[in-house]
C-alpha cells in the first residue's frame, strides 16, 4: 500500500469549503469512477470514497481540507501522477476560491 496526503489551509470558512470540497468530489467521482459518502458535521465534514485499488477521506474544516488516499498495489506506480493531479485540481479550486473572496472583501 502507498499512501498520498494533500493538507491545504484557507480562509474560506466552512460553508464555501463545503461547497467546494463536494465540487472537486462530483467532478473526480465522475471522472475516476469513484464512490463516494458524504458526513456533514458542526465543524467539519468527512468524504469517504473509494474504487478498486483507492480508498480515501477528506476532511473540510473552516480553514484546512485534509485528503488522505491510500493506493493499492496496483494503483502505487501511479502515485506521483496521482499527487500531481490531487494538487493541481484541489490547490486550483481552493486558489480561485481564495482569490475571489480576496477580491470581494
């Protein structure tokens, strides 16, 4: 097993880090064929997801989102694309995001 791990602060509070955290989850759903479960909670959510050869959580809270992925053996030779792709699709969404609250205030 190979793990991947993607921690990334914000200042997005945790009502637009929900929002998108379930738009990268319907996006990469879609795409990577992935199951996926949502828990909302008081002061964080929790997504479980998984397919064959993946499993994972992310974490929303108010001001970090914590994506823990764990590869099988199979999926372990992908493992720097996949790091690649986790933090170019998820660091770009929360950037936007970033940037247009910035540029709101």
């Amino acid at each position: 097993m190979s793990d991947v791990t993607f921690q990334q602060s914000h200042t997005l509070g945790l009502d637009k880090a929900r929002e998108l955290a379930q738009k990268w989850v319907d996006t990469s759903a879609s795409q990577l064929g992935l199951t996926c479960q949502h828990q909302q909670g008081a002061d964080q959510d929790t997504i479980t997801f998984e397919r064959m050869g993946v499993k994972g959580t992310m974490k929303v809270t108010g001001t970090e989102f914590d994506l823990s992925i764990k590869l099988g053996m199979m999926m372990s030779a992908l493992k720097p694309m996949i790091e690649a792709e986790v933090a170019k699709s998820l660091g770009r969404l929360i950037e936007k995001s970033q940037n247009r609250a910035e540029g709101q205030a």
